[in-house]
C-alpha cells in the first residue's frame, strides 16, 4: 500500500509550455506532481482544488538530465521529476489556465 500524501501535497505547480497550452483545447491540462503520488490520488487532489470532474489521468516520470555550461562542460543536473496529464469532463474548464 502506497504511503498516504494529502490531497494539497500531491500538485506542485502546472506546467505551462506551447504544448501544454494545445491540450488545453481537447480539455488536458498538465500538471507537476508529487513523485509518490498515484493516479486515483491525483485525480482526487484536482477534482478538490478546481471543483472539476476528472474522467482520465496519464503519468510520466521526466528523467533529468545533465545541464551545460557555455563551454559545452556538464555544470549539474536537472532533477526528475512527475508529469500528470489530466482530462476532465465535457464542459469542465480549468480557469486557471485560461488566458495564458
């Protein structure tokens, strides 16, 4: 059984990027999650945040990679981390992402 995370900890920050912004159109938004989160908890945490209705969630984990400096040397890392793609019902719209 996976360890309890509450419902607040699960969304980091939503991504907002040219595709992201596409999805938006088909009712997808994307959002940065908690590494230990689930599907049926990240479906709960933006049903409670956005009083939306959820009908699919899709994860990915994003593998870090090494940053660059100017003269092509590695500098650090950039750290993994989890995507959500999150499709809410017809006619559901998240606010927050209009107009970006």
């Amino acid at each position: 059984m996976p360890k309890q995370i509450h419902a607040y900890e699960v969304l980091r920050r939503p991504v907002v990027t040219e595709k992201s912004t596409m999805l938006s159109a088909q009712r997808k938004y994307v959002f940065e999650v908690a590494e230990a989160s689930n599907k049926p908890q990240i479906k709960d945490a933006v049903q409670r945040a956005f009083n939306v209705t959820v009908e699919a969630v899709n994860t990915t984990m994003m593998r870090g990679r090494r940053r660059r400096g100017r003269s092509g040397r590695a500098v650090g890392p950039v750290p993994t981390w989890k995507k959500a793609i999150v499709t809410l019902k017809e006619g559901d719209t998240i606010e927050f992402f209009e107009g970006v």
